[in-house]
C-alpha cells in the first residue's frame, strides 16, 4: 500500500479482545470535492454544480417507485414539476421553498396535522457537514 493512500480504521469488537482493521482504503473519488467552488459573482450551473449533490444525497430516494410523495430529482425537469406540494416545492427567489427549507434542517409542517411535518427533513438521516456547510442561494 502507498504511503501517500487515506485509510480508515474500522474497531470490530469481540468476546476476546478490541482488534483495529486498518485495511480498508477510502477510494480516491470519495475525497474529492463534490462540486467546484463558486467563484465571485458565479451562478450555479445545474450540471455542475446542483446534480452532482442531487445524485449523491437524493436519487436514492426520490426516484419512481420510491414512496417520497411523489417528488422526483432525475432531472433538472422533475425537481421543478413533480411531488406533492409541486407548487411550493421550489420557487425562484424565494428562500421559504420546501426544498431549500427542508435540506438546510427546517422540516414543513401540516397545517392539516398540527404538530405533524408535511415534509421532514433531508435527506432523512441528516445533512454531511460538507453539504451542510455549502452556501445555497436562490436565482431567479
């Protein structure tokens, strides 16, 4: 193994004894960023700089044949026409869209169901502090 290679270390636990694996490689890709920075003045592109988060955080989920209230993300298209609160789900200019809420840590609640969220937050387990710590603006 190269010097220069990242490894992680796994603990597997056992009746007789703590034992460190350190033979997992954390692959090259996994260590890149996910998207170039923004330069002064840039505007996101969708191909560059919005799918590459989409496909890691949200296709899982929000593709046909997954219960996720009918919103789908496979294309730049579906993100803007498809789910069950469509209409609100994103709109240009708006910072209180569903989307932009619900990925920075504020779910929606059910005005039908107080006490109850419309829209949880997401992705479901939480956001990585690298997608987190990403600023996110809205064009119009």
């Amino acid at each position: 193994m190269e010097a220069s290679s990242p490894r992680a270390r796994s603990t597997t636990l056992s009746p007789y004894a703590l034992h460190v694996d350190d033979r997992f490689e954390i692959p090259q890709e996994a260590l890149k960023p996910l998207f170039p920075a923004l330069a002064d003045g840039e505007v996101p592109s969708y191909d560059v700089h919005i799918a590459p988060i989409v496909k890691r955080y949200c296709i899982s989920c929000h593709r046909a044949g997954k219960d996720s209230n009918n919103y789908f993300m496979s294309t730049y298209e579906e993100i803007l026409t498809t789910g069950d609160q469509k209409d609100d789900n994103v709109i240009a200019g708006d910072p209180n869209s569903y989307l932009l809420q619900v990925i920075q840590g504020t779910p929606i609640p059910d005005p039908q169901n107080p006490g109850e969220n419309l829209i949880g937050v997401m992705p479901p387990r939480g956001i990585s502090s690298r997608m987190r710590s990403t600023p996110l603006s809205v064009g119009s």
